[in-house]
C-alpha cells in the first residue's frame, strides 16, 4: 500500500477549514454573494459536480477577486480530471492572496498525486509552510513527496513533527512507519504499526504495514495472517488480496494465490490483470505450469488484457500438452499486431515450434 493512500482526507478537512474561515472570519461579502458562493458549495457536497462548476463559473463572473472561489472551482475540475485547469484556478487563488495555504496544499497534491512532479508538489508544501508552520496537511504533502524523491531521511522528520503533532492519529502514525519501511526499517515500521493499533485496535492499514514488514524480513506465514486479519476488517481492497496472494506464493500455497488474485483482479480492474500476468510470468519460470495457468487466465479474460498475456498464456498451455489451446492463444497475439510487426513474426516462429510439437 502506497504511502500516499488515504491522503484527500486531509485537504478535505483543510477545505472544510478555509471555506469555515471564509464565511465567519473573514469580512462578508454581500448577503446575496455568500449564498451564491454557498449554493454552489452545496451541489459539490452532494456530487454534482457539473452543476457545482457552472454555479462557482457564475460567482466568479461576478467576484473575479475571490480567492476562495477560485480555490472551490479547481477543486471540483479536479474531480472531472481537468488537472491543468485546476493547477491554473488554484494558482489564481494563490495570487489573489486567500486562501492561498489551502490552495498551495492542493495544487502540490495534484502536481504529484496525478501529474507525477513530486519536487512540485514538495514546493508548494514548503510554500504553504512558510505562511503556516502548524499545516498537518502542508507537512504531511512534503514528506509524501521526499519520500517518492527517495529523501527518506527528511521525510521521516517531517512525517515525525505531524505525528508529534496528531498522536493520537492512527493514520498519521501507520503513515511514519510505510514511510520507515520505505527507507529500509522494517523493524521501526513494525513498531509504528503496534503503536497505531493501540489508538485503534481495528485499523485495518497498521495490519497490512505489518504484513508488509512481515514480507520484508522473508516471513510469509506471519505476513499472510496479519493480511487475513486486515481483510476481516475491510473485506474489500483489492491491493491487500493481492498482497496476501504474494505471501501465499512465497510459502507455496499456489492455490490459495490464486483464488486471492482472481479475487484482486474481479476487485480492481486492468490493475489486478497487469498483477495476474506479473504473478504468471513468475510461476512460469518456476516450471510451476497450472498455478501459472489460472493466474493468465485471470489476466487474458480481463477486457483491457495485455497481448503479452495470450503469448504467455500459449507457452504455458504448450508445456502443459495443450497445443490447440496454444495455437488459439498465438493467433490472438499475432493479430494484436495486424501490421506484420515484430510482434506476428515472433508469434509465428512460436505457431511453427508448436505445430512441430503436436
């Protein structure tokens, strides 16, 4: 599990905080105004989304200077994926000068969360720190971008200060120990994960830190159980059935794997069959043929499959005798590439090895 999970709850709060300062401490704009500005508040919060931009389109026609306009605008374009639009209306609301800590806090997060800029996303942190040292959110968002930088040893003292902050966070306390594991502690991130399950016995993320620091230290059995244990929390994600597969792989439970794969990939979309091709790739080099087989079945049937899956799925039907299973799978392959490219002559040559073979 990434270290950057669960982290629009922050800016969610900070948000809630700016439009709470903007409506009772901050002079108000005119009666009329702030219901305008608040009308369209209420149709983002109930999930129109098109009918909030057009609301927050028309405020700002009207109060071009509104900083916190701006700000709600770009976050709402960021729900519709309009990523360079809301960089531009939330750098706007940061030259209007309100509310620009909050607006520096979620332009960084989208510079790295979807655009990959992490050193970006690091400045605008350092940014709103500047004007706001006590910002959980802005120091959470730094350490988040060190540690994708590979700076762990600042990213750990910055994500130390937000503990030291919040400590009876589970969150912000589970986050500090992926963030120790990260930089090769698995032992300090165990610790951080029995800390965060003391604040919160059923927290479902310190299991799966566990598990991970389990994995890491060569300890599948361990890791498996601390995954089982997550997953009776949270029954659904995806990633902790897919990490659970891997534990399982390592001590030999192919079967089980398997089922927590197909379960990951019916979860998670062309991910989890991108994961089921990896996890065949390696079976099949392990010679371990029929574990390999459902785990690029998994990836095969997904509609977004990768063609390199029916070229596997073929060596593997191939060595398990099923050669017109095979031939099926190569033709599929070779006209993934109607071409003629390197990918059909490959095909070719593997049509002809199996045919000789029958």
């Amino acid at each position: 599990m990434s270290f950057m999970r669960g982290f629009f709850i922050a800016f969610l709060a900070a948000a809630i905080a700016a439009a709470a300062w903007f409506f009772h401490r901050r002079p108000s704009p005119a009666p009329g105004a702030e219901m305008q500005l608040k009308a369209a508040q209420r149709l983002y919060e109930a999930g129109d989304i098109a009918g909030a931009l057009g609301a927050y389109s028309a405020f700002i026609a009207g109060h071009p200077k509104n900083g916190l306009a701006f700000m709600f605008r770009g976050q709402a374009l960021l729900k519709t994926g309009e990523y360079d639009a809301a960089i531009s209306d939330m750098s706007r609301a940061i030259a209007l000068g309100y509310p620009d800590t909050e607006a520096h806090i979620w332009r960084g997060a989208i510079y790295g969360r979807f655009l990959g800029d992490w050193a970006r996303q690091a400045e605008d942190a350092s940014a709103a720190l500047a004007k706001d040292p006590l910002s959980v959110d802005a120091r959470y968002i730094r350490a988040q971008a060190l540690a994708h930088m590979q700076s762990y040893a600042e990213a750990e003292k910055e994500m130390k200060i937000v503990v030291g902050m919040k400590p009876d966070d589970p969150f912000m306390r589970t986050e500090l120990g992926r963030l120790r594991l990260a930089g090769g502690d698995a032992s300090a991130a165990r610790a951080d994960a029995r800390l965060a399950l003391k604040l919160h016995p059923k927290y479902s993320d310190a299991l799966v830190l566990l598990g991970d620091a389990d994995m890491s230290a060569g300890l599948p059995l361990a890791a498996e159980k601390n995954y089982s244990a997550a997953l009776k929390i949270l029954p659904a994600p995806a990633e902790t059935r897919g990490l659970r597969a891997r534990a399982r792989l390592m001590r030999g439970d192919t079967a089980g794997a398997a089922r927590d794969f197909l379960k990951s990939l019916e979860l998670s979309g062309p991910a989890g069959a991108q994961d089921a091709l990896n996890t065949a790739r390696t079976l099949y080099r392990a010679g371990q043929f029929a574990a390999a087989l459902k785990f690029a079945d998994a990836a095969a049937a997904d509609s977004h499959a990768d063609a390199a899956a029916f070229e596997l799925r073929a060596r593997i039907r191939h060595e398990l005798g099923d050669n017109a299973g095979a031939l099926d799978d190569l033709r599929v392959f070779a006209n993934a590439d109607p071409s003629g490219g390197e990918k059909s002559a490959k095909a070719a040559l593997l049509i002809r090895k199996t045919q000789k073979s029958k």
